[in-house]
C-alpha cells in the first residue's frame, strides 16, 4: 500500500495556494526566471531540502531527496517560464509585470512540485530511493529540458514524470496516455530573392511576393497530399514580410512558421518536403529561395506505456477509478518534457482544471482547487516508481 498524504498535503495546502499566486504574480520569460529561482530556492531552504542552482544557463535548480537508500532514482520535473502576454484577468494577485504572464499554468506546476517536496521531506525516511525535483526554465521554445539532459542531470535517473494543468480535462480527471502525448515542433525560415522594380511594369522584374505566395501554397500540400491521412502532420507559415510601399516590386520576401508531427519519420519527411517544395517551386518563377531550419526543435513527446500504467494506477489511489481517462489524441503542441522521455522513460501527464479559459490567453488562471490531488498525485507516483524500480 502506498503512504497515504493527504492529511500532510491539507497541512500545507495554505502555504502552497499563497506560493503559487505569489509566483503567478510575478512572471519571467525563459532563460530570465531570477526572482523566480530565488523564491523556489528560498522555499526549499525554508523546509530543509538542500538544491543546486545555476542549471540551464542560470536559473534551472534541482533538489534531491534522498530516502532509506540512495537508488533508485526518480525525477519529477516543473516548468518555470512565463508568457509574454499582458494579463487580463482582473485576479488580485494578477502579474505585476508588463507584458509578462503565467498564461500556461507554469506558476501550478511549481507550486504543485514544491508542495511535493515539502510532504515528500517529511516522509524522507519511509522513502525506498532518492527523488530528484528539477525545476526547469525555458520551456517555451528555447528547449530548457534540452538543456538540463545535455547537463547530464538524468545520468542514474530511472524514470522521469511532469504534468500539465489542461482545461480541455475534466476537473479532477487526470488524462495519461502511453503513447504519443505531443508533436515535434520545428522551426523554418524562408528567403525569395527575386529582382525588383516598378509596379507597373512587373515583366522586368521576378516578383519574390508572386513566388512567396505560391511556396505558401504548395506547403500545404505537405500535409494534405505526402502525409497518410491517419499520422497527423501540420505546416504553418505564420509570419510574412515583403516590400515597402504599393507601387514597388521588393527584391526579395522572408517568412517563417513552424511544422509539427507526431513520429521521427514522419518530421524528417516533412523536413525534406519543405526544402523541395520551397526550392523548387521559387525556380518555377523564376526566384531562388532558402530554407533554414531552427536548431530549437522538440520531438515528439512519447510516453513509455509501463510507466503509464504505473501513473494510472497511482491516479486511481488519488482520483479514484473515474478520475483517469484516456486522452482522445494526441495534441499538435509541443513540450520540451519530450527530451527527458527520449532518455529515460517516463509520463506527461494532463490534469484536468476543467476550463473555462484556454491555455495562452490573457484571461486564464491555473485552478487551485486541483493543488491538493496533484501533490498527492505526483508524490504518489514518484512513490509507485521508486518501488517499482527497487523490486527489479
């Protein structure tokens, strides 16, 4: 049986509902979590769990728990970094930052994985390994998680589990799939040169917005026609800049845009198609084109099914038998928890906050009624693993 926490997570439940809207109240962007890192680092010297800082260029810490024995080892794993949105959502504790806010629940997600740590340390000596808490920046599109794997912070780590408060689930359901939970995310630029002129007398010139517009076109070929109709692809041009003024032809149009894919193969052949595509269709009209592709990419975001499993279970000790679904697909987003999971397995999970407000608006607030079941969550998991692991 595991150790039952809920008693030691109402404890603290007060403490950590303030942590988080203090957080919330105070966004940074990647790579710029400071007052961030030093709050998380103040709170875990508070409750006498030792951490290093400095991870992933600066501000990424990671504590480790050390219980009865110091293997196995099981890593669980917040995400620090805010949006750049102005927030709009009138909340008294609403982001005292310009242009900066927790518009995708990262303030729960750290304030669920210090209340983790705060009832896991009072239990230390019933724990059958070690559990090593990785608080990580950047998760929006600079690859933090990248980061924090190329430091070697996974070596010896048997397993690894993140979750994500998602308002599409249910309040009090947690969503656990044991296969693909994300895309893959690439990134491409896109340059026409072509030759400028007048506007009205476009026979002299190689008009690089004609030749823009048909690669824009042609992209979405992609995933409509090279793509199997069951293995999800997306290709988006998201941003376009060419010319000046109404009456002059620019030498040259830039875009760039993302594209997305749920399996290795699938984003290498996308990846090839684009630069076919891009190339060939500027000969066509008579331009040349580039393309270059982003060095910030994520895979996809796969989850092992035996840890699954194991996560279902602990959420069934938590939610009961109906708090876990199945997810009904897997999501075009993506989430740089992917590189974990490409070196050690583990679970993403998706709890339910259950709405109204979607993820990256202005409006939207993590739900604190679901703190409480994520803590016991996810240190119940940690706690399924570390047994799990020292069986074998």
């Amino acid at each position: 049986m595991l150790l039952s926490l809920k008693e030691s997570v109402a404890a603290i439940l007060p403490e950590i509902v303030a942590l988080r809207h203090e957080l919330h109240q105070h966004p940074e962007i990647r790579f710029e979590e400071h007052w961030t890192a030093d709050r998380i680092a103040a709170f875990l010297d508070a409750h006498g769990i030792p951490c290093s800082r400095g991870h992933a260029r600066g501000t990424g810490i990671v504590a480790t728990l050390r219980g009865a024995a110091e293997t196995p080892i099981v890593a669980l794993r917040a995400d620090m970094d805010a949006l750049q949105i102005q927030e709009e959502t009138g909340l008294p504790y609403a982001s005292c930052i310009p242009r900066r806010m927790h518009a995708c629940g990262h303030d729960g997600h750290m304030a669920v994985l210090c209340g983790v740590a705060q009832v896991l340390a009072a239990h230390r000596s019933q724990l059958p390994g070690s559990v090593k808490l990785m608080f990580q920046p950047a998760e929006e599109q600079a690859g933090g998680g990248r980061l924090m794997v190329e430091e070697g912070l996974l070596d010896g780590v048997s397993a690894a589990f993140a979750l994500h408060g998602w308002p599409a689930v249910p309040l009090h359901k947690a969503a656990i799939s044991d296969r693909q939970v994300m895309a893959s995310a690439d990134f491409f630029t896109i340059r026409v040169e072509g030759r400028g002129g007048h506007g009205a007398d476009p026979g002299k010139t190689i008009d690089p917005i004609v030749a823009a517009a048909h690669i824009i076109t042609a992209l979405q070929t992609v995933a409509a026609r090279e793509t199997d109709p069951w293995d999800a692809a997306v290709v988006t041009v998201s941003h376009i800049e060419a010319g000046a003024t109404s009456n002059i032809i620019p030498d040259s149009a830039f875009m760039e845009g993302t594209f997305r894919a749920l399996t290795l193969e699938t984003r290498d052949r996308i990846a090839r198609a684009i630069e076919r595509i891009v190339a060939q269709t500027a000969q066509a009209h008579r331009a040349i084109a580039s393309v270059s592709l982003g060095h910030d990419a994520y895979p996809p975001l796969i989850n092992d099914p035996d840890m699954a499993a194991l996560a279902r279970d602990a959420a069934r000790d938590v939610l009961g038998a109906e708090g876990v679904v199945a997810p009904a697909h897997p999501y075009m987003t993506a989430e740089d928890f992917a590189f974990f999971l490409h070196e050690v397995p583990g679970v993403y999970l998706l709890l339910g906050l259950g709405g109204p407000e979607a993820l990256h608006t202005a409006r939207f607030d993590f739900n604190d009624a679901v703190l409480p079941n994520a803590i016991e969550l996810m240190a119940n998991i940690a706690l399924r693993a570390l047994r799990h692991f020292r069986a074998d």
